[in-house]
C-alpha cells in the first residue's frame, strides 16, 4: 500500500495517543477514516479534528473486548464505506501487578482488551481486507511483547501473544497469496496516557507514575504514527518504534536469557532508588 488516497482506514483507540496521531496524518493523506474507541467523546473530537483537514471521518463507540460487538462494528463500516484497506488494532491498556498478587479480574481485563481485541479485529475485519485486494493489517505489540518485565508478566503475555498471531497470520498470507500486508508494531517509550491509564496496586499515585514514565517516554505519538505509515508503505513485517526499542530488540537476541538477570537486577536498583522504570 503506498498511497493512502481515498482508502478505507479502520483505527481503534483512535480518540487519543498513537491511534488519533494516525486518524489525523491518514486525514491528511486522504483516507477515508472510521475510527472507534470506548470514549465517545475522545472519538468525536478526533473526529472533528479529520474533517476540519477535509476528511470523510465517522465516529464509533466501540469496547474492543466486546466480540460481537467488534462483528457489528465491522459490518457497519463496510456498508457505511463500502470497504475496508486499512486496519490498526490500536486500542490498548497497561496493569502493573505482580503475578503473586495480581487479581484474576485484573488479568482478564487486560487480556479482553490487549488480546482479544486484536484478535477480535483482526477475525472480523479480515475477510474485508481479502476482498479489497490491496489491504493492510497493524497490530500494535510493544517492546514488552520482545522482552519480559517484572510486574508487567499481564502486560507481557497480551503483548507476546499479539507478536506471535500476528507473525504466524503474515506467513498464512503469503501462503494463501492474498494481497495483504501484515505488520506487527513494537512502540518503546511513547507519550501517551498509557501509565497514568493503568491499573497499579493500591498506594501507587497514577501522576507520580505518569511523571516518571514521561522521563523515558522519548517519541512522541506523531513520530509514531510516521513509522507505522512508513512501515505499511514498506510492507514492513516488524515495526520498531523508538531507539528505545531497537536496543531492547537486540538484547534477547544478543544476551539470550541472561537480560532476565539484568532486567532482575535493574528493577532491583530502581527501587532502591526510587526509579520508576515505566511502561512499553
């Protein structure tokens, strides 16, 4: 896919960070945008802000979670807009929490949303991006979907089973020959509300985690939303957002399982310390 023009692009988690980032430079390209979060209002104002450019933009209200829900949601854009080319499984939540002391309700909330949602997308969406001959689909992982990190092991386990589906649908494409890109997105520190959003154990102040991670959060959603359209032009298969992420996806590749030590070791610093070492 290497013009955007007049394409059909679906983006959820569009009402705020990378998600409106790329409903607004695929506005300025001249997509055709259906955008969805679970915020009706976020969604609106990205909305708003795409047809000030002069954009076809509609607005849903959409809990990605949510199945049949996703189904519905499909099947509306494609009667709205008559197809779909463009994909990017973007809506995402982060839970900082230890295994030992993370609740089942914690755990299946995140997965609803960083797992299923993209498979719930990915599955609904699909057979429409087949159709249109010239379709693209983007999951958004993270570097903690090429690395394990301790009270991120929910996080993680979304993130890596996101990379894993994602690698294997590619393969399934090519195999089946249809003209249907694949991209698996792996962001570093970005500057979005994802630590101030999350859930943490109780006596963690959201601001304090949101200031600590704004220190590492070293891209902005903009430059974001530039390397995934660069990598969808490119048909790129991984798409590493960040220096940030380059070094980390080099470290189990150079390190093998000795960066679990280091990781172990770090994490045991910044506490001495008073550090935080943020979110993917």
């Amino acid at each position: 896919m290497r013009d955007f023009t007049d394409k059909v692009a679906v983006i959820t988690g569009a009402g705020s960070g990378i998600g409106r980032a790329l409903a607004i430079q695929l506005a300025q390209r001249g997509a055709r945008l259906a955008l969805s979060d679970i915020d009706p209002v976020s969604v609106a104002d990205t909305v708003a802000t795409c047809e000030k450019i002069g954009a076809t933009a509609v607005g849903y209200p959409l809990d990605v979670s949510d199945r049949a829900a996703v189904y519905a949601h499909a099947d509306q854009v494609v009667a709205e807009f008559g197809q779909v080319n463009l994909v990017v499984n973007n809506a995402g939540v982060a839970l900082m929490a230890t295994v030992e002391d993370m609740s089942w309700d914690d755990f299946e909330w995140i997965m609803g949303i960083n797992f299923w949602g993209v498979m719930h997308g990915t599955k609904a969406f699909l057979p429409h991006l087949i159709a249109s001959g010239d379709g693209h689909l983007v999951n958004l992982s993270s570097v903690f979907g090429l690395i394990g990190v301790p009270t991120q092991s929910a996080y993680n386990a979304t993130k890596f089973g996101v990379r894993g589906f994602t690698e294997a649908l590619r393969e399934e494409m090519l195999i089946a020959g249809h003209r249907v890109g694949v991209s698996c997105v792996h962001p570093g520190g970005i500057d979005t509300n994802i630590a101030r959003a999350a859930r943490k154990p109780d006596g963690v102040d959201d601001e304090e985690t949101a200031r600590s991670f704004a220190k590492i959060a070293g891209t902005s959603p903009d430059d974001a939303a530039k390397t995934i359209l660069r990598g969808v032009e490119r048909n790129s298969a991984k798409i590493l957002i960040g220096m940030d992420a380059r070094v980390i996806d080099l470290m189990p590749r150079v390190l093998g399982s000795t960066y679990q030590r280091l990781i172990a070791t770090g994490s045991k610093l910044s506490k001495r310390f008073g550090v935080d070492l943020g979110l993917g």
